[in-house]
C-alpha cells in the first residue's frame, strides 16, 4: 500500500516537473486550434516592432513625397489610419514627423489632432511640424500652445517652431512667452524674435515686450537698474 503510494506520488511529482520545465523554457501560451505562439517572439508574422516602425518612418520621410498626387494621397492616408492606431506615443512622433512632408488637407487634420495629443512628446512633434508649414494657420496654433499648454517643453517648441515662420503676425504669437515665468522659454522667444524681425534688443524682456505690443522700446540706458534685475528672473 505505501509502495503504490509512494509511486503514485512520484508519477504526479514527474508530471508536474515536466510541465515546470516546458513551460518556462518556452513560455508559450496555447491557441486554438493545438498549436502554440511565443509572446515574446518579434517574429510574428505581421507584427513590426516600433524601434522598426519608426526607421522605415524615417527612412520614408528623407525619401520625401511621391510626385505622383494619387499615391501621395494614398501614402497620406495610410499614415493617418497608422497614427489613429497607435498606441505607441514614439511611433505616434515618428509619423507626424514623417506626415509633415506631405501637404495635404487631410495631413494637416492630423497635424491638428496631434498638437492636442495627450503624449506631450507628440505634441511636440507636431510644433516642429506646423513650424515647417509656415502659413498663418500654424503662426495661430503654435501661439495658442504657448498661451495654453501646460508642459513647458512644448511651449518652447513651439516658441522654436515660430522661429521658422517668418510672418507679419509672429512676433505678436510669441508674445506670450515673454509674459512666462520659465527664463528658458523667454530666452527662446527672443531667438525666435530675432530670427523673424529686423530687431535685436539682445536677451532684454522689457524692450522686445514693448516692440511686440507696438511701442517704441526704451533705450539701453533708460532702462533702470532694477528692471534689469527684474528680467532677468
């Protein structure tokens, strides 16, 4: 009686080793029908990984556009779906980069679906992207995104952004930044005002926050001494 035991023991003992061992050395999950498929495989038939994803993004966007309007707007369309489908926020970043090569309508919806993106590395992304538009749709929307948004690296992006868009009405978008409590994003308006207009009052807050609301910019050594220390906080 104890020998069956004892045996019986040892063949449940053997069985449950078994299943340790096969199922560690594999770690595969069953499917229907009898079959098996690895969860960490990258092999999977159909399945890209992102860090490929993004190259063969990369890659397509120094390609540059198709000359051809029918597969521009098809290639167009197809980055659209992908960015709706995506959870990966990296690869989101990667086709808004990529989508900024084709001007198309249905690219710039989507340029205005990622400036509002709840990654604020795509969004972003979509700064750098309006920033080579350089039409007055993308003067307004990077300017509403230093007046609203609420990470910092954004509204400097965005600051930068306009820094490429020489326009009438950009000084006035970036005037915001200036009124900012971040030192960082002040110093980027001021390169980004330098770039567009004819002025340069060097790194002083005061004077290029007079030019942009339109007055005559107080002269170096009018300005008193504690409104210098003043900007520079």
């Amino acid at each position: 009686m104890v020998a069956k035991r004892f045996s019986r023991n040892l063949i449940l003992f053997a069985g449950l080793l078994f299943v340790t061992l096969t199922g560690c050395q594999g770690m595969n999950t069953w499917s229907w029908p009898w079959s098996t498929t690895s969860v960490s495989d990258p092999t999977i038939a159909g399945i890209v990984a992102p860090h490929e994803r993004i190259e063969q993004l990369r890659e397509l966007a120094k390609d540059g556009a198709p000359q051809d309007p029918a597969q521009q707007a098809a290639l167009a369309g197809k980055m659209v779906q992908e960015y709706r489908a995506e959870s990966d926020p990296l690869v989101r970043c990667q086709i808004i980069r990529t989508v900024s090569i084709f001007n198309r309508p249905e690219t710039d919806q989507l340029l205005r679906r990622a400036i509002e993106d709840d990654a604020s590395e795509v969004r972003i992304a979509a700064c750098q992207s309006w920033g080579n538009r350089r039409n007055p749709e993308a003067v307004e929307i990077l300017g509403q995104r230093i007046a609203k948004d609420t990470n910092v690296n954004v509204r400097i992006a965005a600051a930068d952004a306009l820094g490429k868009i020489d326009r009438p009405e950009t000084a006035q978008a970036l005037a915001p930044a200036l009124d900012d409590a971040d030192p960082a994003l002040q110093y980027q308006a001021v390169l980004s005002l330098k770039k567009v207009t004819d002025e340069d009052f060097g790194y002083d807050i005061h004077r290029w926050r007079q030019y942009v609301r339109g007055e005559t910019p107080d002269t170096p050594e009018s300005v008193s001494l504690t409104e210098r220390v003043k900007n520079l906080f």
